[in-house]
C-alpha cells in the first residue's frame, strides 16, 4: 500500500519501503510457518541533537532471534546496518525497538528507529 512516490526516510537517505516506529515499541507480523527470511536496514532518524542508544530484538514465536546490541546512530544519525534472519516455521514474527538509557525519556519523542527495506520472503 501507501501513495505512489512516498518513501521511508533514514540517515540521510530514502529508502522504497519500511517501517518507522516510536522509540519504544513493538510489531507482531503474523507469518503463518510459511516464510523463510527478514532481511532490513535498521537506522534511527532523528531531529534531536542527541540520540540515545537503541536495541533493535527480532524474535520468532517468543525466542529472540535476533539483537542488534546497543545501536547507536553516530552523532549525525547517519549509522546504519543491515540485518537478515531466518525465520523458518515461525508463526509470530515480532520486531521491537528499546531505548538503552531509560533516563533520557525525553529524546525518545525526537527519534524515530526505522526498518527501512523491511523484507520478508514467504512461500
């Protein structure tokens, strides 16, 4: 879906596809069994001065199957990295994003984590 033209913005650059999310969150996708791969570009995009590390979990029916460690987007945002995990025979794909220092909750209003190419392949 969405509007022909509009992208997803991260880093600087856009990408065709993706999803942003708050700071703090999480998205259940359901898969069925029938898929085999998540791959994306995980970046933050951000209007702050100062972006708080990031964990970016990918988990498959409740085991983390993937952790991006403590992410952070470099002083002008411009990090990124490329993530892909398999996800055969799992029913509940979940992507979730946590701030690694709870006490600059008032950042996490200026940035917003992206799964920019976000792409699963099923059969």
């Amino acid at each position: 879906g969405g509007e022909p033209g509009l992208r997803i913005g991260c880093c600087s650059q856009p990408y065709a596809k993706g999803l942003g999310v708050s700071a703090v969150s999480r998205v259940l996708v359901h898969l069925g069994g029938k898929c085999t791969d998540f791959a994306a570009v995980i970046g933050v995009h951000s209007s702050s001065e100062y972006t708080p590390p990031v964990t970016f979990w990918v988990a498959g029916d409740g085991v983390v199957l993937y952790t991006s460690g403590p992410f952070d987007p470099g002083p002008s945002g411009m990090a990124t990295q490329n993530v892909s995990v398999p996800v055969a025979n799992v029913k509940i794909m979940t992507l979730q994003v946590s701030v690694d220092e709870p006490a600059s909750f008032s950042y996490r209003n200026d940035s917003w984590p992206v799964w920019a190419n976000a792409t699963v392949l099923c059969a």
